[in-house]
C-alpha cells in the first residue's frame, strides 16, 4: 500500500527519499527516480516532510520514538510527519505531543479505500492536527482529504466509522439471509429495504449476497475487498479504545467475536461481507 | 391508528362502514357519516372491501377465523381484505389460504410511517398477495405503496428491515456516544460518517444524538416517534421467524434484548433512538 | 427413546399398551409381550395411564386436541396422562386445563438423561402438576423424579436450566480455549477454577476440552452426548418464553445464536459441548 | 487491601517497611511498629521481600521500571518480589524477564477474597513464578496459595476465572428472573438447578436473587461483595488478553459490555450480582 502512495508522490513530480526493512519495495521506487534511504535517521536528516504506513501501535512508537533511531530524535525542526498507520488515536496523541516538543508538526491521516484506492490516488484521508500543512501531499495520493480534528482525530473517525460499518453489515448479512429464507427475493428486498430505514452502504452499495450487486465482492467470490483481517484489527482497536473511555459498545464488541469466529475459521483474507455466507452457509 | 386510516378513507370519497371494540373510535368516524356495524359479521356482510388494523397475531386470528362471529366465517364470496397489523407471516399465510378456499382475496399489508403518517395519508404499505385488487384503497391511506411478493410477503419486509433498522441504531448510538467519548465533535463525526461507510438511514435521517438533526426525535426528548415498545415488538417476531427458519441473527437478536432490558427501565414509549440515551448515561 | 422408556415399564410388570406412527418401534415391544393400538382412540380406551413422547408443540397439540383422533377426546374420566415431551410450557398449561374440564389429570414431566438414561432407566422427571398421580409410573422409567409446582413448572425448570447450561457451557469453552492460547495447562486451569468463583458443571463434569475430563463427550470425537440440535431447540423454547414474558436474557439470546450458526455449519448430531472446537479451531 | 495484608505480616512477626503515596495508609502501620520508608529506591535497599498491590498496569509499569525511582533499578541482588495486582499477563511476563536480567526473583500472586479476606487473612493467591521463594510470605496472608504456571500465569488464571464468573453470574441471573416470571419458587427452582447441569458457583453459593442464599450480597441491597467496578475492570482484561491471542470471546465480550452499562447507570460500587436487579427491575 505505502509503495503505491509513493509512488504517486513521485507522479506529481516530488523529490522522494524511501526506506522500508522490505527491500524490494525500494527498488522499484528507485528505479524510477527516488533515493534510497540507508537507515530511519539517515531518511530523517534529509526530508521537510515524511510519510509512514505501517502496521500497528508498536512499529509505530518503535519507529518514532526508539531511543537511537527514533525518527523523532532524527527529524529536523519544522519537519512535518505524516502517519497514515491506523493505531490507537492515544498512542498517537502521545507521539504528537513529543513531536511538538521538538518543533515537528506530527499528523494522523489513516486511509480508506484500500490497495486499490492506494494505486489509483483515489484514497480517503481522515486527518488530525494541523491539516494545512499536509494537506497539498495528502492530495497526491488521495482524492478526499478530511479535517476530523485534533491530533488523533483522524484515528478516532476511522475507528468509529469501520466499526458501525461492520455492525451494518453483519446486520445486512442477517436481515438479507433471513428474507431469502422467508422466500423472499434478494434483489427485491434489497431494493425495498433500500428506500426504507433498514438502508445503509452495505445494503445499497457492497451488500454481501451474491448476485444482488453486480459491482460488489460478493460476485468474486470475495475476493479483492476489505479484508476481514483488516476488520477485526478495526474493530480491536475498538473495543480497546471503548474500554478505556467507558463507552459501551455491545453490538460493536459482538462484532468484533464474529470476525474473530471467522478468522478462527480461516476467511482473514476474504473480503468482510463474508460474513453473510459464513451465518448463511448449511 | 386505524381510525387515522379510515379518516382518510372517508375523505376520498367511500362508503365506510366501521367496527371496533372501543365505541369511542367508532363514534368520531359516524359523526362524519360513516355507518356503524353492530358486530364484526353484520360488518361482513355489508362490505365488499375489508381493512383491519389489530395488535397482534391473537387477535388477527380471533377476528378471522374464531368459529362463530370470524370474518373469514361471513364474507361475502370476492370479499377483499387487508389486513395492516404486524403479525408472523406465518400466520398471514395461513389465514390468506383459508381466505382462498372461501373465494376471498386476502393481502397483508403491514405500514410504516406511524401515527403522524397515518394522519397525513403518508403511509408506505408493504404489501403481500394480489395487490392489483386492493391497490386504490391502499394509495387513499398511503403514499407509497409497495408489491413485496406472495402472500406474508409484506409482513416478511417489514420484520427484515425493521430488524437491520434496529441494529443499525443502536450501531449508530454506540459510534456516535463512542466518538463523543474519544472528543470528536458529534456534528462533524456525523457528517463524514454519513459520506462514508458507516452510512446509514438511522445516521443521516434519524441521527439519535440531541444536537445533530434538528428534526430527529432526539431533539424533542426522544417522544412522538417510533416507540421502544413497538420496535421491540417487532424484533420479537423478527426472532420468531428467524428460529422457526434456522436463521442465525446475532446482532438482531442481541438488539431484541437490549430493547428489552430498556423497556425494563421504563423507556417502552420513548422513540427508539433513545438507545443512545439508554448507553451514555451516567 | 420413548422405546426405551415404554420397555422399562414393561420390565417393572405393568401391562402396556402401545403407539406410534413408526410402526417398527411398536413390533419390538409387542414381541416382548406389550398389546398394540390402532389408533390414538383405541389406545385412549384401553388405558387408565397415558405417557407421550413427542417431537415438539405441534405434535402435542394435534395428539391430544385434534377433534377427531385427540386423546382428551377420547381417554376415560380419570385418566392420568404424562407428558415427557419437551415443549412451550403456555400450551402445555392449556392442554392440562383442557384435560381437567374433562376430569383427566395431565402432568407435564419432561426428562434429562438422553437415550442412554432412558436405556438404563436413570432418567431425571422434572414433574409439574400432581405428581402423586404419576410418580409410580415415572419411578418405573427414571431414579430421579422431582416436583417443580403447578402445571407446566417442569417445562420451566428445565427450559430455564438449560438456558443457563448452554450459556455455562459456551462460557466454559471460552475461558478454557483463551487460558490454553495464554499458554496455561488446561488441566491445571481446569483444577484450580473447580475450586474458584468460576466452578460449573460444564467445568467440573463434563469438561468441553480433549484430555481434561475421561469420561466427557470431548473424548470421543462429541458423540453420544447431549446433541447440539436439541440443546438448540431448547435454547429457542427459551427464547420464545423469554419473550413473552418479557424477561431479558442476553446471554441465553447469544448462546441460542452461537448454537444456531453450529447448526448451519453441520454439527447438529454432536454433542453440544463441540461448541470449544467451534471457537477454537484454526 | 495492601494494608490489612501489610498487618497480616506484622502480626505474623517479620520485620515491615513501609511505603505508599497515601501517607495515612503508612502511619497505622508504623504506629503498630513497621519502618516508614522515604521513598521506593529506600524502600528498596532495605528488604529482602517486597510485596506490591497497586490500581493497575501504568502504576506497576512506573513503580518498578522508572528510570530513576523504579523498584528494580534499586532492589538488591536475590530480592523477592511479589506484585499481586491484577494487571496484564503480558506486562507481568515482561517485568519478570527485566527482574530476571538483574537477578531478582518477580513473581505475580493475584488474590481474591476481597478486603474482607485481607482482613481475616483468610485471601486465595493465584501464583505464577518460582512460588517457594514466596510461599512462606503468602501463607502469612492468605489460607490458599495455588501454584499456576510460568511467569504471568497466576494472573492468566485470575483473569479467564473471572471472566467464565461474571458469564455464569449473568446467566443464573438470567435463567433465575426468567424462571420467577414464569411463576416458579425462586428457592425451589435454584434448589432443583443446582442438583442440575446449570449449577455453578453464582447458582449455589452466591446466588443473585434476594430471599435465595441469606449469606449472599443479594439480601444485603449488593454492598459488600466484589465490586461491579472491580469486575468490570477484570472482564476489560479478559478483552485485552483475547484480543491479543486472537480468542474468541463472545459471552466473556457480551458480559463486558453488560457490566459497562451497569457502569454507566451508576452501579459501580454495588456487589457484582446486582446484574439479577439490573436485567429484572421494572
């Protein structure tokens, strides 16, 4: 994914220095004109703005603030960071404040709109903090760049949103599986409940059930979607973050256990929407 | 309710000729010039047209099919009847075939739009059977009248989408009261949400917030809308048919018991949305 | 099972008469002596006691109240009937009520033990009703015969009992399946919890996990035990008298849902304890 | 609690030093002859045995691994420590490798039994880690001191025990109110279930339902038993532990979030089995 939005930095004609343990995703990058950076630090002293994307709290705080090779020990005063990882929003306050401690402009942006999204410069960024000043690379890699708020903002609405999204379309799954054992026709009863207050965007825009959206992962076998790992890590984060402001989140929470069944039950790399067959299937 | 219904019956013109247990409907609707029948088969047999608006299965069945004064057992040969209350589609089923032995045509035809509709002649019907037959008297009560299937077909619809309408609620309330509790700002949290995928009717119509939607129940302490008493009846046949079916509906039916755990804390005439009242409170 | 059970009354000496719509199951027990009925009327008038066995409410129903064949309409004053099947307790209630106005006297006395029970005669009776009527005869099929109250009061017991041993069993897997990915001992947990706030029956006899207990179901692949369908079933009676009483039961909704999925993915025919496989397995 | 265990010692003859952010805590104890410390790095270098009892993981993680004041920064070669706080399996694991780097022996030893059992001496010490070293020490304090495993395993053991309660508890609460509204004894239903497969500890010892056990909170209006908050906070655990092995959880998540409501509707201070009163009242 972090390859892709580099890629589309490039594009647009910035300079670009990369690093990533993965080397091959340098290469390629380099071949087309980037520098390669040969440490955290050595990425540091040389960029105005950075971007990370990684994949959860700890690589997070290791990459920020790791005693040597921190990128916050390293960075330049006015450096600009962007993170687009989708972590705890107070882990990501946390790193903001040292950051501002150091005269670094730390952002929050997670992503939405997936690999696909990522390719196409196409994505959604949720931003926190001071928006202005990441706004113009934001808009190289994304078509829709929001303001949610304060540091860690971003985070929070991601957070939020993904979970109400899987409690939608959990709900969808049954409601749809329910009507069609009722003898109800699919295509019918979507349409209704789509004019009714049953609809959502996982009723009328991705619903799970084969054959009722000709554009939805239901109809490639749910393939090449929102992957249900991705969702139980949202719907973690959740519940973490739910625990420890006291919000209950009863449906949310019973979210989380059904994608957990499911990744028990090997689907992590199908597409969410599963979730349909997996209550339906005999 | 139903008096509302036949109100508008009258105004567009038709001979009406009314029933009901409680004298006191009646005597409004004769005031007006309807004909008040003394007993439901002297009501029968004056009428080629039935429409009846009861609380639930019991009594639908009692005014139906009891052995000496049922509808079923005095209608004229062609009689048709619509039958609005929210009852199991089993049970529909089952009457509409008795009614087809006896040459009568008989629809279900469940409503939303609750009592300020029923007033206004704004109805949506959810109709199941032959619709063509009872179609023009629905559209003098209604204004969107809507073919679901067979017979129970309506009833099916409306049990499904009110099924997802309550999950998606209280899915609502839980990310809304969560946001809140993590500092977003419920406005503008509302306001991405309902551009993303976490969308939905009880988001962007019917947002249960005070605050967000000036024209939600929410903002009228949650009264005058649809109440907690009637959504938990239709999330217990909503549970019914899902178990005579083997259906699994995990958040429907965790929604079914947190609407009954309210209704134990006294909120059975509140609009639903008070739910997110209900989980932040402290 | 109701063979079984008819042969130890047979065994204790009793004369029997004999019915069934299977009629392989009554050839066995008249080669050991026991007279068959042709009918349901036939074997009302030979008999002064009466014990069925059947499927589920609708089977009761049309055995004892059809107009035609029902055994109210046919037994003999004073009959005493016993019910073991295991049904909604509101229809049971109707029936002794029904059978009262007729001067018979109907006990409802459904069963814990399983077939092997029923084999053995070691059944658990949990008797509503005046069980001084029928507690010779339940004597002869089971060791165990308990009065719960009035009419209808051991559909209750059991029904409420096993609501809590299904949510008890499905607790139990969950807190030995996370002890066991915690890298606990599953014996050692198993112990110490047995002498802990924790301790349950599902924990302490009849442990859900392979290697803990010898004699479980979790031995032997979950064969011979207590079938997930039926633990089902009863778990839908719960939910349908939970709703009309209107109490909350969300954990037992939960359980009934977790069953329900099992159902759909093929484990109706093992023992109910498989749920620990089900949300273990990878 | 740390000070009834801190008495329990000094009753027992060992030499006492003391140390607490709340002074008062300190004065009665050396009023009674322990030495005040004047800090941790004090404390640290006069004993041999130290014993912690602290709110949660921050204030462990701050007390032993702060740079400058923590606990294993000063404590000397051999010393024996013992957290019985109950925190994080993981945090423990990882405080236990730290101490081992620096040749001390950390143990983690959870208790129940409540202030009451601090008091009376009479406490259960759940003990992960080399327990001889500690043994002699707990025994001082407590009348049950259970070896569980490695490092951490003490608390993985308090943490799944706790979680499988609060399901049992809620759950006997449900099948109790459910059996009450269906018109049975409350004593002579329980009497029957703990004779039955749905026994357990809240069923048999410290059932939910006021009239039932005279010894349990219940009949005491919920005061002086374990506190909702406390096993809210136990059950926020369980989440965080099953969420980081990927367990699935689905009545341990559900009965979180129970608690969570009760929290908001202000019953944290009452006795855990206030859940019957929660679900039930009207």
């Amino acid at each position: 994914m972090g390859k892709h939005m580099a890629a589309n930095i490039q594009k647009k004609g910035y300079p670009l220095v990369v690093f990533d343990v993965n080397k091959m995703a340098i290469d390629e990058l380099v071949a087309k004109g980037a520098t390669a950076a040969s440490s955290l630090p050595d990425l540091a002293t040389q960029c105005t703005h950075i971007l990370t994307m990684l994949p959860g709290g700890p690589q997070v705080q290791e990459v920020y603030t790791n005693n040597k090779t921190g990128l916050l020990n390293h960075a330049k005063n006015n450096t600009i960071i962007i993170d687009s990882s989708t972590i705890e929003p107070f882990l990501s306050r946390d790193i903001a404040k040292m950051a501002k401690d150091k005269n670094i402009e730390f952002l929050d942006a997670p992503v939405s709109g997936g690999v696909g999204g990522a390719e196409k410069g196409t994505l959604t960024f949720m931003v926190g903090g001071n928006i202005e000043k990441g706004k113009q690379l934001l808009e190289a890699m994304g078509s829709n760049v929001v303001h949610c708020g304060d540091n860690g903002s971003g985070l929070c609405v991601k957070i939020c949103n993904n979970m109400l999204l899987a409690i939608s379309m959990i709900g969808t799954a049954e409601a749809m599986n329910l009507a069609i054992k009722l003898g109800l026709d699919p295509k019918i009863f979507a349409k209704i409940m789509n004019m009714s207050s049953g609809r959502c965007w996982s009723s009328d825009t991705y619903n799970p059930v084969p054959g009722v959206m000709p554009t939805a992962p239901a109809n490639r076998d749910y393939e090449q979607g929102f992957a249900t790992a991705l969702m139980t890590k949202d719907l973690g984060l959740a519940q973490s973050v739910s625990t420890q402001t006291g919000a209950p989140t009863p449906l949310g929470s019973l979210s989380h256990q059904i994608y957990r069944v499911m990744m028990a039950h090997g689907l992590q790399n199908k597409d969410f929407s599963i979730v349909y067959k997996f209550l339906s299937e005999n």
